[in-house]
C-alpha cells in the first residue's frame, strides 16, 4: 500500500486481498517511467498498424536530479518526480524511509493521530511488539520456576507435579491493563489537515544509485542530471566521465615527475561492473534493489517489493579476462577472487533462511592488452563485457533419493 | 570406564567368588560395576538410541541434578550402544584379497546383494596350467568399494603375501594376511586418486542407498556410461543458421548501426508493435549468456584445477546394470573445504562443458484430496472399470467431427520460477570440512531465456 498517496487511510493495514491488489495494479501499472500511450483502437489504426506506422506515442516525464559525488548518488529532490520516479520502476530509495520515500505521509498521519488521539500504524506496531517481550519473558520465567520445580523434587526423591502452567501465544494476556480506550475521534476538518501539512515540509529526496540514473539517463533518456555546483545540466559524457572517475580516490600530483594516471584506461572500474550487471537485469524485466540485508548485492523482484518479496539474490562476482590487470587493479574490486566455502554458505544459509535463491553473476572484464583505452571514452566499451549466471542450491542427498 | 573401552577383550571380567564371601561389609564390590558373568547375554545388535531434547540451559544456581542425571543416562545408553560387538552370520560374509601392486581386492567369495552395484569384472591371466595361459575373469573392487565393505562388516578382506601358506596344512583356506579396519584405512586410502574426503562421500553416499561409480575410468576394464556427445549439428540446421546469420547481416546493413550515445530509438512510426514488451527486448543489446565464448587467461604458473566430476551417482531407484550403466542422474565433484576455494568461472565453463542440458522442470500435478481419495479407492478395489458407452459408428469414423467425451488435461506451462531456479546443467559439488560435508548444485543460470517482461 502506497504511504505516499493514501491520504484518509485510518486503518494500519489497509485491505489485503483482491482491494489491495487492483489498487496496487492500477497504482503500478508502468514498469518504466516512459508511458507509451496506445492510441484508441479503431480500424484505421489497425491497418496502420499492419504497415508499422502504430502511432503510439512515447510520453517522457524528463526528471531531474542533482549529482552529489560524496555519497555517490544522485538526488532527486522535486516531489512530482520523486512520485513518478518510484511508482514507474522501483527506481531510486527515500532517504528517511525504509525504501518508499514516505517520510512526509507519515509524519503528517503521526500529527493528525495526535492530534485524534489514535493510534498510527507505527505505534500500533511498536505496542504489539511490546506486548511480545513481555509475554517471551512471562514464559521464560514459567519455564525456568518449572524446571526448578522438578529440581526439587528429583533432589527429594519424590514424583515430579507439574503445577505451574507454562503461558501459550493464545491463552496470554498482557499484565497491566491498558490506558482507558480514548473517546472516538472527531472526523478530521479540512483545516486541519491543510495546517498538517503546512507544517510538515518536504525534507526527503530519492536518492537513485549510479547505475540507476545513469540507465534511466542513457536507454531511456527520462533523466537529467546537474551539476551540484553550477548547477547547469550534465550531458551524456560529462555523467559517462563523472560516474567514473568518482570512484577513484583523488590523486595528488607529484611535482617533478610525470602524472602517472593510475585509474586510466581501467576497464575494471566498479561503475562500469555493477552497470553490465544491472542492465541485464533490467533489460529482463527485473526490479532490482540493494541486497545488503541480506550478504549480497542485488535483491531481484518480478514486479516490484509492493507485490511479492524477492525470488533471488545477485552476487555480482567480477571474473579478470587476465590475471594482471587484477594484480595492477588500483581499486580492489570486491569479490574479485573466489571466495572460501564458509562465507559461501554463509550466504547461502542466509539467503535461504528468507527462501530466496542465491545467483552468483559474472561479469567477465576485458583485458587491456588486447583493448584500446580510447574505448572507455564511449558506452561502447560495455559491449565487451559478459554476463553469466550461475544458480546455487543446496543438495541434500536423503531428500533427492526419489 | 575409558580403560575397558580402549582395550576390548572377548573375556569377561573375571569375579573371586572366595573374595565375596570374606568380606560382605565392603561395599567397594557394588561400585565396581555389574558383574558380567552374572548378566544373560541378552544385547544380541547394537541399539541406537533415540536422541531427545537438549534440556541445558545455564542456571545461576550452578548445574541441576536432575538435568545431570538424566544426560548421564542417555550418554550411558549410548556408550552401551557403541561398545555392543557388532555381528555378521558367517552364511553372509565376503572374502577379499587387497593386491596392493594394482590396488585393487579381488573378491575369492562373494556373498548378499553388495555385489550387484559394485565391483567389476577383469581379464588377469593367470599363470601357465596345462600348457596354455587360461585367461580368467575375476571380481575385482577398487579401494573406496572394498574400504566400504571391510568397514561396515561385510567383507574380511586378506592383503596378499609372499608366503606360501597353501602348502603349510590347516592354512588352504587362508589367502593371505588379515588386515584389520584401520590396517585397511591405512592401505587403501592414498591409492588409485582416493582421497579421505572421497572416501566419506562415498561411503556416506552408499550408506543412503545411491549407487556410486568413478567417472574417470581408473582402468580400461572399468565400465563406463555411453559418453555424452555432442553430436555434430546436423546439415539442417547447419544451413538453417548460416542462412540465418548472412540474413542478420544483411539487415544490419540496412538497419542505422547502433549509436552509442542514444542506443534506444522509440520512434512515433515505424514501429510495428511498440509496448513494454518490445522496449524491454530491444534494451537487450549487451552480450550475455553461457554461449558467449570465455576468454579469461589462466595464468601457467597456477595448479591445475581441482574441479573435475569424480563421482557418478544414480539414485536407489534408477535401474542399474553394473556391466552397461546408464546416464548418472548426479555427477559430483569432491573437494576440501579447507585448501581449495570455491569454483571459479573457468572451473565452472569445464565442468558444465561435460553435462548434458536438463529438461525445464514440468510442474507438480495438483491433485485435489477428492481425486486422490478416488484414485486410491480404484486402485484398491480390483473391479474391472465399466465398459466404455458404446460410440455410435459415425463417431468413431469422424472422430474430428465430434467433440471429445474426455478432455485430456492440456500440457502445463513450465512456471519460470521452477526453470530458473534449476537452470540447464547441473554438478553436484561436495566441500568435505574434516569430516562434515556440504553438498552443493551449480546450475547454469537461463535469465536470458525466461525474461520477465
């Protein structure tokens, strides 16, 4: 449920099932923020269409967002936007929300129950998850006085009576009794929610990873990002410069000798490898998040984490076409060289203990030798990168038996 | 307790039956334990005891009594277990000699079902009789099969010696020297590529019920599965493609080459069929997929990989000829946790090289619990079914003119999910960490087959 566009929702959980589901469908319709607007069908359509001239038209939102290269991000700050920019795709993560950029609707929903003495959904949370410590510590102290109570009798000799009752999920009830319920609310007045929102000003933006921003600007063109300082729009090749060198540590020029440029001609610079990567999902139709929750790198959804949680789990593995660029490599890619079978089923039991399936992606990097450095001037470059996967499950021999 | 464990004797304690009736006010006979002699032999197999609940839980008050007794009593069940002798009729016991020089045993009397899956046969000529070298054939089983056996009982295996025992009498029927379980370890392990690590897998592989080959044959004699080959495509569909690349390239000639700075072109006309679908699918411009050549150099100065399938496996249920077996249903690969990191993609490329590509998986057939109850009440019941209506002869002459009394159940779409979690090739990997295994699939990844959009 969309925090950002339900307004007059009381109700914490809002209607699961069929409701929640069409609302979701009609809210989430568009994977990508271009529209294609499909004119009407009628037969002269149709008979253009059959000569390719369909007459869809192609509807682009042109955002804009601000480049920061301390966080190695790029900010979009405009509310519209932020709006399209997170309902068409997925794209981009609120900066004081969890990952829908929904800080505004819920401190104004916080204000509002305030000021109706109800309940947000928040607290209603944070109530219920206090009544659970309290009851896991009621039936610990149950089972410690139990256990105690058989010492005892084992130390006399005598039959062990189970007299105290261990408390189930279902028959506990929380100890102190609640505050006296507070009187229905007033209906909330127009004004008031007017002076809600006054109040509460728009201090949140979505900030988009590099290779988000720099697939919405590049493929579908739906982006333009600014310079932070002079604030002028960037072109293709200043962001397709910029990205690049932002991950190379700042180099201070030795007087007296020539300026070795180390991250020169580097086919091995992260943009480049976690873009190859999150292209070829995205070309699938995938939406993809970060995956640091969960060990890895990329959380793969079908449609979107509104509709259903993550299948898989990308680790993005960069494979060196030859084995002294990565012996030359100023930037330590991570997970360059194979890792130990321990953190291999580290993350494999993490990431099945959340049911997901674990992907372990290559992305092989051409080698310098047989590359001219000329090639990274262009996107050109990325076509010389590949990307294969590979799926990792656990075999269990007593359960494959049949 | 440890010292009687350590040193196991086929006589029982002996009791000073004179030493009882001196001195009846000690009480230190009781402490000493049960008197054996006095127990009827009444533990004919060893029992395994059935595992509870971990009851500790650190209290302040320091350990439970209670708690401790009952822990001293399952570890005492246990130890009772493990020091039962263990058995074997001598109607069902195998003979075996180890041949050190081949490694290999040679079975001389074999004996239960063991033998259906493992051992193969081999042509050793034996020494001129009569003038001629008769060549016979002779049950042979390499180290891990004949370790298995020795260790779980089944077999007693001799290790072949120099000595003449078949002159000296009361000693025909000996073959050899008898070798005990750890002298057998000690033998076995290290000859013809057999690792401790290999060893546990297979043996714990056995134990389950699969039946475990070597892929590489150690020996020409060693029947192997038919190789899966790679047939060479056949002249259809090599004209096919080459017809459909020199196609590609004409149209590329027509078709603008791709402009790099704007590589997605959604014009207003010209274009067919313009939806999400086909946005997505022209998105896919960069290269990826296993058909893809690698390239990635290996350095000569690294080891050669330890990433080769060593072990055939083929479950309970597969039907298994030891003279022509069929295709494995699992190849799997040994390796140690400890020295040797995961696979690397190369390591990966050549193993999925060998495998052949497996089926999308079909979906399970959801039965609801009324079939189900239906289908097991007919198969139950052995009452014929009843007879079929009578078709009218027009029916039957024009059956396509008719609608079909029985719909047959179309045929399920593959769900992408399943396909894509089990991919096309699959190699079973087992990371042996002294001692405990972990067993792993590497499947080839289809992304590119099953898209989302």
């Amino acid at each position: 449920m969309s925090l950002i566009t339900q307004k007059n929702n009381r109700r914490g959980g809002g209607n699961k099932g069929g409701a929640r589901r069409h609302q979701n469908n009609t809210l989430y319709a568009h994977p990508l923020p271009l529209v294609l607007d499909q004119p009407p069908p009628t037969w002269s359509t149709h008979i253009l269409g059959l000569f390719g001239l369909a007459g869809t038209r192609v509807l682009n939102p042109h955002c804009e967002g601000v480049f920061d290269p301390a966080t190695r991000s790029v900010w979009v700050l405009n509310a519209k936007d932020l709006a399209i920019l997170w309902t068409r795709g997925f794209f981009g993560k609120g900066d004081l929300s969890r990952s829908e950029p929904s800080w505004r609707t819920r401190q104004i929903s916080a204000k509002r129950a305030a000021a109706g003495h109800y309940m947000t959904a928040e607290e209603v949370r944070e109530k219920r998850r206090a009544e659970r410590t309290q009851f896991k510590r009621d039936r610990a102290a149950a089972m410690a006085q139990a256990a105690a109570e058989a010492e005892a009798a084992f130390a006399a000799g005598c039959e062990v009576q189970h007299t105290t009752v261990i408390p189930s999920g279902a028959t506990w009830k929380p100890q102190q009794p609640l505050a006296d319920a507070p009187p229905p609310a007033p209906a909330p007045e127009e004004d008031d929610d007017r002076a809600f929102e006054a109040e509460v000003p728009a201090l949140e933006h979505l900030q988009l990873t590099l290779q988000e921003a720099f697939f919405l600007m590049w493929t579908l063109d739906c982006l333009t990002v600014l310079d932070p300082a002079t604030s002028a729009p960037m072109s293709l090749r200043d962001v397709w410069t910029a990205f690049r060198s932002v991950q190379c540590a700042p180099q201070i020029p030795i007087p007296g000798t020539l300026e070795l440029d180390l991250y020169a001609g580097r086919f091995d610079n992260p943009f480049l490898v976690h873009y190859a990567a999150y292209h070829y999902y995205r070309s699938l139709g995938w939406v993809i998040k970060g995956g640091i929750k969960f060990c890895v790198d990329l959380l793969l959804y079908k449609r979107g984490p509104v509709f259903h949680h993550a299948e898989f789990a990308v680790v993005v593995l960069p494979v060196y076409e030859d084995p002294a660029d990565q012996e030359s490599s100023p930037f330590d890619l991570a997970n360059a060289s194979p890792f130990s079978w321990t953190w291999l089923s580290t993350v494999n039991r993490v990431n099945s203990q959340v049911q997901k399936t674990l992907i372990l992606t290559y992305v092989t990097i051409p080698a310098r030798s047989r590359m001219s450095p000329d090639l990274l001037s262009s996107p050109a470059c990325l076509t010389h990168y590949s990307v294969r996967e590979v799926v990792l499950r656990r075999f269990i021999p007593a359960r494959m038996r049949d | 307790m440890d010292d009687s464990l350590e040193k196991p004797t086929a006589a029982s304690q002996p009791t000073d039956p004179e030493e009882h009736t001196e001195d009846e006010q000690s009480s230190g006979e009781e402490d000493q334990g049960p008197d054996w002699t006095k127990i009827p032999y009444v533990v004919a197999r060893p029992v395994i005891p059935k595992r509870g609940e971990k009851e500790f839980e650190p209290i302040a008050a320091g350990g439970s009594g209670l708690q401790r007794h009952v822990l001293d009593r399952a570890r005492s069940a246990m130890l009772d277990a493990l020091a039962a002798p263990r058995t074997i009729s001598n109607k069902s016991i195998s003979y075996a000699v180890w041949h050190p020089e081949i490694a290999r045993g040679h079975v001389t009397l074999n004996r239960g079902i063991h033998f259906a899956t493992m051992g193969h046969s081999v042509a050793r000529a034996p020494s001129i009789q009569d003038g001629a070298t008769k060549i016979q054939k002779r049950l042979e089983l390499l180290p891990e099969e004949a370790l298995y056996l020795v260790e779980r009982g089944a077999m007693l295996c001799w290790k072949a010696s120099e000595l003449a025992l078949s002159e000296t009498p009361g000693l025909e029927d000996v073959e050899g020297v008898p070798m005990t379980v750890q002298q057998a370890f000690a033998e076995m392990v290290g000859t013809e590529d057999l690792t401790l690590e290999k060893y546990q897998v297979f043996a714990y592989l056995k134990r389950l019920g699969y039946v475990v080959t070597r892929t590489k044959p150690p020996s020409p004699d060693y029947p192997t599965p038919p190789p899966y080959s790679l047939r060479p495509p056949s002249i259809l569909t090599r004209l096919h493609s080459a017809l459909h690349s020199t196609m590609r390239r004409i149209l590329q000639a027509f078709y603008p080459r791709i402009d790099w700075w704007n590589p997605l072109r959604l014009g207003r006309w010209l274009h067919h069929n313009l939806d999400s679908r086909s946005v997505f699918r022209s998105l896919r411009f960069l290269p990826a997929g296993h058909h893809i050549p690698l390239r990635v150099q290996t350095s000569p100065k690294c080891a050669p990989s330890q990433y080769e399938i060593f072990y055939n496996l083929y479950k309970p249920s597969t039907p298994f000829k030891k003279t022509a077996p069929p295709a494995p249903d699992f190849s799997v690969v040994v390796v140690n946790a400890r020295t040797t990191p995961m696979p690397s993609l190369t390591d990966l490329a050549a193993l999925f090289d060998v495998l052949p590509e497996l089926p999308p998986p079909v979906p399970r057939k959801r039965v609801s619990f009324a079939q189900q109850k239906a289908m097991a009440m007919a198969a139950e019941s052995p009452v014929a079914p009843a007879p079929d209506v009578e078709q009218p002869l027009l029916q039957r002459l024009f059956p396509w003119a008719f609608a079909s009394p029985a719909k047959s159940t179309p045929p399920r779409n593959p769900n992408p999910f399943l396909a894509l979690k089990s991919g096309k090739k699959m190699v079973v990997i087992a990371a042996v960490d002294a001692g405990t295994i972990s067993f792993f699939r590497f499947g080839q990844g289809v992304f590119t087959e099953w898209p989302m959009a």
